[in-house]
C-alpha cells in the first residue's frame, strides 16, 4: 500500500507533498540531489508530464527515477498530450514499476508553453481519464480487455478553487470524485475566501473526498506578478503583491505571508494536508516546515 494511501485513508496525519524538478539533463545526479532535498518532509512528490506545455523527461521515466532513490512518486498524467491508449500505457508502466498514486490532469493548453503549434491531442478530460484509472484497477482496460492482476491505484486529481465559476469548481470536484478520484491537489490560491468557500462546498458534498492546498515559497514580489500576469488560473491580489513589494525586507515578508496562508488552509474542512511549491530553492523550506509544526522523516 501506497504511503499516501496509508496515511490519508488510515490516520489523521497531516499529509504533505511536493513537486519534484522537471528533469532536462543533469542524469541521476540531478534525481539524488532533489530526492534528499525533499525526502525528509514529504509522504509524496509529484512526477510532472510536461508542466506548463514544456517538454521535459517523460512523467514514467521520472517516476521510476525517484521512486529508484527514496521518493515515493504521484505520477501525474496529461490528457493534452495523448490519447486514450497512451494514457492507459502510462498507466501500466506505472504499475509494472510498483507505482501506485496516480493523477491525472487535462493539461494547460499549448499557448503557455514554449512550442505553441503544438498539435493538441484532448481525446478525453481528466475525469474521464480517472474513470478509465477506475475502470483498470476493476481488472480490464476500456476496451473490456482483462488486466491480471489488476493495478492497485491511489487514483487523484487536480482542481482551481480560486478560478471561476467559483460554484462550478465544486461541482467539478464531486464529479471527479464521482469518476473515482480520492484526493484533489489544488491549485495556487492567495484569496483565503475562494479557498474557504470551495473547501466548505466539497466537504458539503462529498465528504470523503480529501483536499490538499498548494502553497508557494517566494522571494519577492517578482515572482507573485509574474504567476498573476503570466500562468492561466492564477489571480494574486493586488493589495497582495504591494505587501510584499513595499517591504524593507521582501524575502521575510514573502515567507510571513506563506506561513499565514499555509496556517489558514490547514484549518478548513477536507484539508488534509498541502501541497509546498518551492520557488527559493534555499534553506528557507526546513524553516517552513518546522514552523508548521512538522519534523523530518526518518
């Protein structure tokens, strides 16, 4: 059983998970060096497939890496980028390497990315892509061929609380329930008020249904803009960023803010945990950590 399984349906353990550097060379050095950064701290870590529409290594190959040195991976799964028999490959792939937690993600179109005449592929969404996750761990594939044995999924998604329709997220996140997902890693949020009100409408409607907060380390004002301007479904505040900017010391302030939101979202119902982006890459993650509370892990 899959430690994020373990932990998030069998304790009341607060669950923290991460996502692991895009690999573009640096071979398994590059793997070892992030693996003992994030070990200590996080239950799982995020395998990305292509994130923001970039090509990186392939989401199973870097799955297969961390899980080689310590991590335990959340390998996620893109349906811009393949069709239905391509999505169930990885699928499979990942569960010939003993990979259990899964999630899967429609994918930001190919205008953010750095190939923009990309040709999408978008033969499914995520919540069909779960159900077909679903569907395997029953022992077939879509087509009713048999699976022996069956794959043991921890099935998961992602969900914007802070993107409108505010209402329509929550309805999204009950039907990727529905299809079969048992967590949402959610996406960045600096209006603590869509946060509250999203997580109160899941735990409303689907109470099983586990919610995980991303939080983001900055150091300045800089990289909030560029997310606000730049990454679609992204909105800081503007009195937000002016926080931020206007201090004596941007670095200290970036991080106070991120205490205080992490300390908020961990309050709300369904939350069971974050999920820490780091943007710092110093030692400013061993203090966060400690400051909620949290000591390594053996």
């Amino acid at each position: 059983m899959s430690q994020m399984r373990e932990k998030l349906e069998n304790t009341n353990e607060v669950v923290f998970t991460a996502e692991f550097p895009s690999l573009d060379g640096g071979g398994m050095a590059k793997v070892v060096k992030n693996a003992a950064r994030l070990a200590p701290w996080f239950v799982g870590v995020n395998a990305t497939d292509n994130p923001a529409a970039h090509a990186h290594a392939s989401n199973t190959a870097s799955a297969i890496a961390m899980k080689m040195h310590g991590i335990e991976p959340i390998m996620q799964i893109v349906c811009r980028d393949k069709n239905r028999l391509a999505i169930q490959a990885d699928m499979m792939g990942a569960a010939l390497h003993g990979i259990e937690n899964i999630s899967l993600l429609t994918g930001d179109d190919v205008t953010a990315g750095d190939e923009p005449e990309t040709r999408r592929v978008f033969d499914i969404d995520s919540t069909q892509a779960i159900n077909i996750a679903r569907i395997i761990t029953t022992g077939k594939y879509l087509s009713g061929r048999k699976i022996d044995p069956a794959p043991d999924f921890y099935i998961s998604a992602v969900e914007n609380p802070a993107a409108p329709p505010f209402d329509y997220r929550i309805e999204r996140a009950l039907k990727k329930y529905r299809a079969g997902a048992k967590y949402l890693q959610l996406q960045i949020c600096y209006h603590p008020e869509r946060l509250e009100k999203f997580c109160a409408g899941v735990a409303k409607i689907a109470p099983d249904l586990k919610l995980i907060p991303t939080i983001v380390l900055v150091k300045s004002a800089k990289p909030m803009s560029f997310m606000h301007d730049k990454v679609p479904g992204i909105d800081i505040p503007q009195d937000t960023i002016n926080r931020v900017s206007s201090a004596a010391d941007q670095a200290e302030e970036a991080y106070k803010l991120t205490v205080e939101l992490a300390k908020h979202a961990m309050t709300l119902p369904s939350v069971r945990g974050l999920h820490v982006t780091d943007f710092r890459h110093d030692d400013s993650l061993d203090r966060f950590m400690y400051d909620l509370g949290q000591k390594p892990r053996n």
